[in-house]
C-alpha cells in the first residue's frame, strides 16, 4: 500500500523549494493524483484547479476544469464545483457536446438548490447551443436539448394554467390567449426534436392546452351587470366558444394513440389515453382497455408529416348550447367526437334559428369579437416531426 500523504509532502516541498523549475507543473500534477488515490477530493480537485491556472496547453486546462468540477461535486462542495464548471463552459465552448453536457450539470445542481432563474437560464443555453452546433451536433446534444426544451415548455405551460378568466373580461381573454399561444409554440419547438418522447409529452401537453382554454371559458366569471336573459346569451356564447377546443383536446390526445400504435410506449402516451378515457369514456373506457391496450387504439393508424388534421374551430362550427351535440347526451361534455361533432359550414357561419339578444356588456362583445377570428388564426393543426402543430 502507498503512502500518498508522504508523496504528498515530499511533492510540496519541492515546488516549495523549487518554485521555477519547469517540472513545477508535472509536481502538481502528482499531487492532485495522490490527494485523489488517497480519497482527499476537495484537495485534489483545489490541485487540478491549480493545474488549470498554470498550464498553456487547452486540453489540459480543459481536462483539469472537468475534474475539479467533478471532484468538488463529489466531495459536496457545490458553489466551487458551480465555479469550476462555469469557468470550463465559457472558456471552452466546444467540443459541443462537452460543453452541454458540462451545462446539464450546472442546471441539475442549479435545480437542486431550488434556483429556478439560474436553473432555467442554463436550460436556455444549452438549447441554443445545439441549435447552432452545426455539424457538431449529436444524439447526445440533441436529446439534452430536448429535455431542457421539455422543461421551460412545461413553465409556460404552467403559467397558463394558472391564469383564470375574471372581469374586466377582455384583459384576462387577452392575457390568457397570449399564453396559450408562447405555450403552443414552445411545444411545437419540442416536437421538432423528433424524439419519440419528447414528441409525445407535446402532444400531451399540447392536448391539454387546448383542453383547459375550453374549461377556462367554461368557468370564467360572468359579468355583474346582465341581466338573467343576457347572462343565459353570455353562457350560451361561452359554450359555443369552448367546445371547437375541447375537440381539438381529443384530437391532438389521440395523435399520442397513433404513437401508441406505431409502437412508442412511454409515461405519456399513457396520460393522454387515461384522458381520453375521461373525454371520451364510450371509445376508451377502462374496461375495455383490460383486454388490451391496442384493441381501443386498431382504428388509428400513423399517418405521414405531409397528411392534415381535419378540425373544428370556432369561427365555422355551429351548434346550440345546451343540446347533446354541444354538451353530451347526458349534458356532462364531449363523450364521443365520432357521435357527437359539431355541424360546420364550408361558407360563413349559419345565422342563429332564434334572434341574439343584444348584450351591452363588454365581455360579451370582447367574447363575441374574439370567437369569430381568433381560431382561425390559431387552429390549423397539420403532422410536423410527428405531431400536429398550429400554421
């Protein structure tokens, strides 16, 4: 068995002694190598530090960074070994996928520490690093570009969750679809990683987007001044707006069923068919699913980027509040897409059977301005990295 604490002094006391000749840099190599055979981390990763700052040679420093780093991180000395990956990612940008590799672990202890700021700004980076990584682009870098993709999608997604539908009702609508929008566009972003997994917690997100602007509607606060009759014509233009997202929900959760079919199995592709379960229990109830999962999913089959989705938007769908088309035959919502689809027109909208109150609100006016134009700016679905994405 060696003894690395003497190597240790008999090493120190020459580059004491000796502080100009050239094997200074080799001495100090040895030291880290003995601190670190001897399980003293901190010590050597303080040497391989040293190492960093004496040596000329790139590969070296470079080499030496990485190892402080690690040693650091194992001996829990997390704000030095946060020093030493920090000064590797700027001063060596490449090799790449190093590089992002170095960063995923500054995000992870970032995320640890509870930092979400520095924590997502690192995930930022390391996004925009493989996206101009050039041919210096990987599996490697692609996939950690991907998860971090996933996570700050899944911040926006968050704070659209979060935003509830009050009066004044226009700021909130507003507020509210500008979110949905960055939130669609992020997933979209995802998606185009062409990762199997990541394709599917898109969609699933996506899915789920479009699913809770329809219940926001649903839910949101009515104004105070109607009266009961203009409050019914609110509701009924709420129910109207709503439902065309709904739908979108059930089709973009079963694009995760086409995945499903094609033979992609993940955590994801099992949400969305326990939501379609809920959304639509005649097609995928759970007894049905005991048999096996693909005897619900026979009817799906993976189409090419280049096909359309055939969809519903607000501006052409009509229908009346109130009736199963709108709520479900037992009035509880959307139970069957197949069964239960809203009429569209190929021209303009079909005028009401029954003439429309006039509502001097202006939520009303801000929900009837915004149903007939926002969808079609924001509805056309079509197959992209195997995902339907908004035009």
């Amino acid at each position: 068995m060696q003894d690395w604490k003497a190597a240790v002094d008999v090493l120190e006391a020459f580059r004491t002694d000796f502080p100009k000749n050239k094997l200074q840099l080799e001495a100090t190599k040895q030291i880290a190598y003995a601190y670190r055979q001897s399980g003293e981390l901190s010590h050597a990763a303080g040497e391989y530090e040293r190492i960093a700052s004496q040596s000329d040679d790139p590969a070296v420093r470079s080499e030496a960074l990485l190892d402080a780093g690690d040693l650091y991180a194992q001996s829990n000395s997390r704000d030095r070994a946060l020093d030493a990956y920090n000064r590797y990612v700027q001063e060596f940008p490449k090799p790449v996928e190093t590089a992002i590799e170095t960063r995923f672990k500054i995000a992870e202890m970032y995320k640890a520490a509870n930092d979400e700021t520095l924590y997502h700004k690192q995930l930022e980076e390391i996004v925009s690093a493989d996206a101009a990584a050039g041919s210096e682009r990987t599996g490697r870098t692609r996939t950690l570009a991907a998860r971090s993709e996933l996570v700050l999608a899944e911040q926006l997604y968050g704070d659209f969750v979060v935003v509830k539908l009050r009066q004044p009702f226009e700021s909130s609508l507003q507020d509210k679809k500008q979110r949905m929008d960055a939130t669609i566009a992020a997933l979209g972003r995802l998606a185009e990683y062409g990762i199997d997994e990541m394709t599917a917690a898109a969609t699933f997100y996506m899915a789920e987007t479009y699913s809770n602007f329809s219940r926001s509607l649903l839910e949101s606060e009515r104004p105070g001044d109607l009266k009961p009759e203009d409050l019914e014509e609110f509701k009924n233009k709420l129910d109207e707006a709503a439902f065309p997202f709904e739908e979108k929900a059930i089709k973009v959760h079963e694009k995760n069923m086409e995945l499903l079919h094609a033979g992609v199995f993940n955590s994801w592709t099992e949400k969305s068919l326990s939501r379609l379960t809920e959304l639509m229990p005649g097609r995928y109830a759970k007894h049905e699913l005991s048999s096996g999962f693909l005897a619900s999913i026979d009817n799906y089959v993976y189409r090419p980027p280049v096909m359309q989705l055939d969809h519903q938007t607000p501006a052409n769908a009509t229908m009346t509040a109130g009736t199963p088309a709108a709520k479900g035959a037992d009035g509880g919502g959307v139970k069957d897409a197949n069964s239960q689809k809203a009429t569209t027109t190929t021209g303009a909208p079909e005028q009401a059977t029954q003439p429309a109150t006039k509502v001097n609100s202006g939520g009303a006016k801000a929900l009837a301005a915004w149903s007939g134009n926002y969808p079609k700016r924001n509805s056309g679905i079509c197959l992209r990295s195997s995902l339907f994405l908004p035009d």
